[in-house]
C-alpha cells in the first residue's frame, strides 16, 4: 500500500516524481541482551541478532545540543581550537575529560 504526497523528488535519471509513503513492513529481526551481573567485573555486553532486516537503516540524527555544547566547552577548557580529529583521539587528557563527561551523562539518565 502506497500513499501519495504533495512532494516532489528527482530520480537518479534526473525525472521529477511525486513521492509516496510505503507502508512499514515488520523487521523479522530478533535481538538478545546478554548483561553481567556485575559489569565492573566483566564490562561486556553481548549483543546478538538473528535473521535480517528488511529496511534501510534509520536517517542520521543530531547530537543533542546539551551534548554538544559540553563537548564545546571542553575544547575551549583545554585552548586546543587548532585540534584536528586526529590530535582529539590522541590527546590524553580529552580523554579524560570525555569519560568524566559520559559518567556524568550516565548518571544523569539513571535518573
């Protein structure tokens, strides 16, 4: 079942369609959760999957704007602004920092 739209899209031959709305079909995908009791003794979490999906993977998403401006405010902290991607993974004590900023959002969502 399809529904029609009032947009527009153009094709990859360069025609322009009107769009429509298919209707989701149910992913036969199963997931397990397998967690320690204790995960400070084991930190690991398997993860597994059985069958596969029948759908393009969900659009991207924004990082949220509390998230951002933290990591924001850590950059400045620290006077790295000339940082590269490469020099941010390697820097030690961004790392630091970060893992003191993902425990805090950790706690704050057990809340």
């Amino acid at each position: 079942m399809e529904l029609q739209m009032s947009l527009f899209h153009v094709t990859e031959n360069n025609e322009v369609t009107q769009g429509s709305i298919q209707k989701k079909l149910g992913c036969p995908v199963k997931f397990w959760h397998y967690v320690p009791k204790n995960l400070e003794e084991c930190p690991y979490i398997i993860i597994m999957a059985r069958y596969t999906h029948n759908h393009p993977p969900p659009p991207l998403s924004k990082i949220p704007t509390a998230i951002q401006n933290d990591l924001k405010n850590i950059i400045a902290e620290e006077n790295i602004l000339d940082l590269t991607a490469r020099r941010l993974i390697t820097l030690m004590y961004f790392l630091i920092n970060l893992r003191v900023f993902l425990k805090k959002i950790s706690i704050h969502n057990k809340n």
